[in-house]
C-alpha cells in the first residue's frame, strides 16, 4: 500500500468541485480511513485558463494525455458526463490500469457492461455509486448487502426535478408551466429541461438499477419514458379526492414472462411510503424473498450528496487496493432475461374524458372499454359543461396494447369530445 493515493478529476463543474472539497475538508482522515493519504494530483479541464476560486491552478489540465500517461495517478474521477469523451476516457484509464469512479448515468446506462468488462480484465475497479439517486446508496447496498436477496421489484423517484414541480403542483396548487419556471428560477432544472421533464433521466437510472437487481443487461433503449408535461392541477385534484398523490415513478419487476422497465407519471396510495416523498429528494423502494421490503431514501442530486456518494467509491477503491483485492465485485450481469415489450405490461388507469351529456353515451364508452377487455373499477361524474360533462373512469389492470386499442376506438367515437389525461394507477389503490 502506498503512502499516498493520487487522483485525477475529469470535470470541474458542480459535482467536481463538490469532489474536490471533500478531498481538501477531509484530508486529515483519510489516513485513518484508508491508511493512507489521499491527494489531487490532475483536475482536467475544457478551458486551462479560466480562474476556478479556491482550487490549485497548478492541477488543472485541459490535456488527457496529462492524466491517462502519469503513471503515479492511481485512481480518474469522471464527472464530466455525456458518452464522448468520458467512454474513451474510462476506457484509456482502465487500460492503462488506473481505477475509475464515474457518476456518469448516461455512459453506464448504456455501455456499462462494456466498460465492466474492460475494468475486469485489467483488475481493475470501476465504481458508480452515483450514477443513480445522488448521495443515496443504493448500488453498492444491492450488490453487496442484498446479494442473497432474490430481488423482484425496484420502484422509485429517482429525479429530483420532477419530484420538487409535482409538489410544488400538489401542496400549492399551480400548474405545470408555473412549477417549472419556479424549479428553474431555483436551479433545480437546467436550462433545457427535457431530460427530466420526460423522463429520460430517470429511464437511464432505472436501466442501471434494473441491470445489478435482476443480474441480466438492461440499456436505456429497453425502458419505455413518459414524462409529466402533461399532468395538470386538475389531475392532481382528482388524485387527491382518490386518496393519491401523482409521482414519476421509475419501475423494473423481474417477472417469469420477463424484465418490466418503464417510467412512467403513477397515481400513488397516500399510504405508500413513496407517497411522503417530496421536493427534489429522492427514494428507491425494493422488494426481495428475504428482505421482504426496504426503502433507500435522500439527496438525490447537489455538489455535496453527489461527491459524497463519489468519495464514497474512491474510498472503496483505496481498501481494496490496500488489501490487493481490487476488481473483486465487477458487472453482475450473469442472466439474459428478455425485456417484456410496453404493449404487454399490464397496468390500471385513470383516464379524464370530456363526454356528449346525452342518453346512451355512457352505455357506449362502457361497452368500447369491455370490448378490449378493459373493465371499469370506479367512475366520476363531477362536472358539466353546457352540452358535454367530464367523467372520469379508473380502469383495471389490463395489458397495454388492449388500453390503448380501447382509447383510439374511442377518440373516433363522436360521443367523446375529448381524452384530456391518461395516467397509469398503482394497483395498491383501492375503492
């Protein structure tokens, strides 16, 4: 072991400098913690020249040939997100026998295995403990401590963003656009908002959980994403007068026909302890034969819980290295399930319609949803309008492609006005 551990950081942006505060805070632990001193000794960078406050300009690089060749740099922290550079740069790193901790969900969503694999073959650790939920442990928990769990079922929030404009819809009543505006005025969104608003974010972080729970590869491209653009005040009205709350839900079940992976806006149970979860933190529930149920619950984004989850891998990579067993836990992917395709989950809906208020339109919705297997469990009829009243109707679990067969037999109906929102319905909810 030596007496000192040099590191590299990949990006100095909110997470790196997060990162890079730790390292200075805590420098005077690490010898207890891993016995051994703990230094930057790189910080690289897109623009050398900028004046960054507080950090020792000496360490900044905008060369990777500075990092990947010195061969006194143990451990290459990238937090510089996106797929290129950081995939080559991982991999360089890798090849070159460097250890790497990433927070990067987009690469590991997506070309995780692929880097797993690299990291194994030059026994080396490649950690990403906060690619998913911030400074909330959840990766390394279901690799280590749950792995003699039988794992079946994940659900989460796992954006803060979303999580932070539903309240602000819920507790104050505003509409989409107003909490938007307001989560950006915060920063709690980026400047261009899509990733979060419609679900991508989230997908990615579900395709990396779904991938270590059920041991079997699950990519981005596999997870269907619908985001809460469309959710509106009187949505979450009408949840509420049900005894719900409206979240975006990350979901992944292990079923005997297959991976179920999608995320998706969800009427939850007040009762379900997802429910509680509000502003931007986050929380993962999971459910395994041993376990039963366990909830993970935090920060889910921000320089310091972000760098804490960072600094977290980088001082398991220090204790491994100290013991020689370094590249020990690697990917976990030993299964090929098959991912089940959207239109053959199953799911409950609340659908809010806008009907003709005359004889026989109700009759004839009734029928159009019983003709496509789609039987009504509860229907609400609270306001009219001259001419056409809004009804709403949960639908019982019934499989994707019949739902929406039912919903375009209707569209065409001219009974129906309009279909202003479909919103899937945990199955915990109950009349």
């Amino acid at each position: 072991m030596k007496d000192k551990i040099k590191v590299a950081i990949l990006g100095l942006g909110t997470v790196g400098t997060g990162v890079y505060k730790i390292i200075q805070n805590q420098k005077n632990e690490f010898p207890n913690k891993i016995g051994a001193e703990l230094e930057v000794s790189k910080i690289l960078v897109r623009n050398a020249k900028k004046s960054r406050e507080g950090v020792d300009m000496s360490l900044v690089t905008d060369k990777w040939e500075d990092v990947v060749n010195d061969g006194d740099i143990d451990i290459v922290i990238e937090v510089m997100g996106g797929i290129e550079p950081a995939k080559t740069y991982i991999s360089e790193a890798l090849c070159h026998g460097k250890h790497v901790v990433t927070a990067n969900k987009d690469l590991m969503a997506e070309h995780g295995h692929e880097l797993l694999e690299t990291a194994s073959e030059h026994k080396c650790d490649l950690l990403f403990e906060a690619a998913v939920a911030g400074g909330i442990p959840i990766i390394r928990p279901m690799k280590q401590c749950l792995a003699a769990n039988n794992i079946t079922e994940i659900m989460g929030i796992i954006n803060g963003t979303t999580n932070f404009i539903l309240t602000k819809m819920t507790e104050d009543g505003m509409e989409f656009d107003e909490a938007l505006k307001l989560a950006t005025d915060l920063g709690y969104a980026e400047a261009d908002p899509t990733a979060d608003i419609e679900g991508l974010d989230a997908g990615r972080k579900i395709a990396i959980l779904a991938s270590i729970a059920f041991n079997s590869r699950v990519t981005f491209s596999d997870v269907y994403t619908e985001g809460i653009s469309k959710i509106t005040a009187k949505d979450i009205k009408y949840a509420s007068e049900l005894g719900c709350v409206i979240k975006l839900i990350a979901t992944a079940k292990n079923t005997e026909s297959g991976i179920e992976v999608r995320v998706t806006p969800m009427f939850i149970p007040k009762s379900h302890p997802l429910a509680s979860v509000n502003d931007s933190f986050n929380a993962v529930f999971v459910h395994g034969d041993a376990l039963d149920d366990a909830m993970f619950y935090g920060r889910g984004a921000g320089e310091l819980p972000t760098a804490s989850a960072i600094m977290g891998d980088v001082i398991d990579v220090c204790r491994n290295t100290a013991f020689g067993c370094n590249g020990r836990i690697g990917c976990t992917c030993y299964k090929d399930i098959p991912v089940k395709a959207m239109e053959d989950i199953e799911s409950k809906y609340f659908v809010r319609t806008l009907l003709e208020d005359k004889p026989g339109t109700l009759a004839a919705v009734a029928s159009t949803f019983s003709g496509n297997n789609a039987s009504i469990d509860q229907m609400v009829q609270k306001t009219k309008f001259p001419g056409y009243a809004e009804v709403v109707f949960i639908i019982d679990t019934v499989k994707e492609q019949l739902f929406h067969r039912a919903i375009m037999e209707l569209s065409a109906m001219h009974y129906v006005k309009e279909i202003p929102s479909i919103i899937r319905v945990h199955n915990d909810i109950r009349n």
